[in-house]
C-alpha cells in the first residue's frame, strides 16, 4: 500500500479544451503536430473557436495533474498523491478542483482572485496532438504558497516529487527549493523534459535543477532538442538517455535513471551506462482516439509502481498501461478503477 501523500506533483493546473478538427486549423495558427508551446497573442482567438465547436470538451489537464491523477488512480489509495498550482477563483478552477480531488488527489491550489485560470487548447487531428497553453494564472505561482505550512507539510511528508518542465516557465524558484530539500532528506526528485522549447528556451534554469533529478523522463522530440542545446552532435536516443543520466548529481544518495518515450517503438532506459528496451503494447490505429496526456499518463502509471518500491520493469509496465488506457480515449480520461495488477 502507498502511504497517505507519498507522491508530490508541483505545475500548471489547465483546463484542456479539446476538440478534433481538421489540418486547415493548424495551418490557419501556424500549429504543429506532436508539439506544445505557449500561446501567443495571434493564438488568443483559438480559444473562442474551440469553444464554439459543437464536440469541443472540457477535461482537467496540465502535464503534472495529469501524472498525479494517473498515479492516484493506478494506486487506488485515497490521498496517496498531492498536487500543488495556482489557478483562478473561477468556474473553471472550480472543475478542476472537483475532478481532481473526487479522484482521491490531494489538491492544494493556490487560487488568485484577479486572473482566470489557465486552460490549453488541444486540437487533434488524426489521433495526434497539438497544444497550445495560455497559462494565465497558472503563471502566477509563487513561492509563498509552497511555504505555508499547510502545503510545506505535502513536501515533508512526500518521499518522490514530480514536475513537468512546463513548471520551469512558472516557478524555477519552486522546483529548486524542493529539489534540494530532496536531495538533502534522500528522497527522489524527479521531472520532465515536456517540450522541446523548454530544452532551447529555459535551458539555465534547466541545467540548474539538473544535477539534483534522479529520474528524468521525455520523448524523442524532446531528447533530441535537449541533445541538440548541449551540443551533443547526435540523434541517437540510445546515446543520449545514456548521456542525460551520466550528468553531474549534486548527491550520490541516488543514481540518475533516464527513461524515454518514443511513441509506437519501444521505451529507452538508461541506468549506470546500460540501456534497456521495453516494447510497447500494440494498439490498432482504429483504436487511437487522441494521443493527448500519452506521455503524462506513461510517467505517472511508471511513478504509481515506482513508489511502491518496484523495479523498473514493472514501472515501464504500468507506464505502458496507463498510456495505452489513455490514448483509446479523449484527453487525460480513464475508467472508475484501474484493471492494473502489480507483480
């Protein structure tokens, strides 16, 4: 059983407005496929067009809420999850609150009374993703909040924490700070590449954290984007999850994994030089409904099994699970109880 608040995730709370649409919208913002970035003003007016769609739907998103409550729902223990971030004193922060937390997740959300709460446009287009975060008050978390007592208690009593790279945009200062209580209490601090612009764009804060990131995870677009900032010269996700998890460690308490997604070919883990393959589990192109949240449902069905002391077999097993559960429906969605049987 997973001990009440065991796993932390620290990110941007957004409501995804999803909706399946044709290529002729993607051209028209200038979007592409498999890929996530912030909006800009020219994207401001994709949101009301979204909405305006007869199928759109609303889900609970942000790529460390979507981890917490795939590992909350793998784990089946209420409260065995916490997640902290900031959203708006509004409808939709009052959803997201609502779905997060009748999932058994621990949600302590910094709310702010003058910015709406961040949402993310998701258009799918063949099963693919592209997304397109408007943050709003999901960028207005600060320190402060992570101090309070009541939510400084979600970190002491959490042994693994988890961010996305996305939270590197928001708060650095935040992710550090925990980052280094980790280090110096021997607990797992863990994060996600999450996008090839925060490899090319937030590169310092980036490296700064790195050396304390026992586990990082990412995709091949993402590995290769990091690969390619550090000057690396390769494309080979083989060599560079080996690189990624040979960086420098601020404590030897743990050694560095490196785990890798790459869509349909097998998962990449490197650990003390070595790289393991893991299939993943096959699916019909006429079963893929969206691969939206994939990558975050992967991490937190690995996370569930991690905390529970598995090895790192079985956490690819239930990172495979997760995803495959994930991309036969619309968004980061699942069943009442998960059908995962640990070994």
């Amino acid at each position: 059983m997973a001990s009440e608040g065991i796993l932390l995730g620290m990110g941007n709370p957004l409501l995804d407005i999803s909706c399946v649409v044709d290529e002729a919208l993607l051209e028209k913002y200038e979007l592409s496929l498999n890929n996530a970035i912030l909006a800009e003003d020219k994207h401001l007016p994709l949101y009301k067009e979204l909405a305006a769609h007869p199928d759109v739907e609303y889900i609970a998103g942000g790529a460390t809420q979507n981890t917490i409550r795939v590992a909350q729902w793998m784990l089946h223990e209420p409260r065995a999850t916490s997640y902290i971030g900031c959203v708006g004193k509004d409808e939709y922060g009052d959803r997201m609150y609502k779905l997060a937390s009748e999932g058994g997740v621990n949600i302590q959300y910094d709310v702010d009374e003058e910015v709406p709460t961040g949402t993310c446009a998701v258009l799918v287009v063949k099963g693919e993703r592209s997304l397109v975060a408007n943050l709003s008050a999901a960028n207005k978390y600060k320190i402060d909040h992570l101090k309070k007592p009541e939510n400084w208690a979600c970190v002491e009593r959490a042994k693994f924490l988890y961010s996305a790279g996305f939270f590197l945009t928001v708060s650095p200062e935040s992710m550090m700070t925990v980052a280094k209580h980790a280090a110096e209490t021997g607990k797992y601090y863990m994060i996600n590449l999450a996008a090839p612009f925060i490899c090319q764009f937030f590169k310092d804060p980036l490296m700064e954290l790195f050396p304390y990131v026992d586990f990082i995870f990412g995709n091949e677009s993402e590995a290769r984007a990091f690969a390619q900032v550090q000057g690396w010269e390769t494309e080979d996700t083989k060599v560079i999850a080996v690189k990624l998890a040979a960086l420098p460690k601020a404590s030897g308490t743990h050694k560095r994994v490196a785990v890798i997604t790459q869509g349909t070919d097998p998962t990449i883990v490197a650990e003390d030089g070595k790289v393991t393959e893991f299939p993943v589990i096959a699916l019909a192109k006429e079963d893929l409904v969206d691969t939206n949240a994939a990558g975050d449902s992967f991490v937190g069905g690995f996370l569930s099994q991690l905390v529970l002391g598995k090895d790192i077999s079985e956490c690819v097993r239930a990172g495979n699970y997760a995803a495959n559960v994930i991309i036969q429906r619309s968004g980061c969605t699942f069943p009442l109880k998960s059908s995962f049987k640990s070994e």
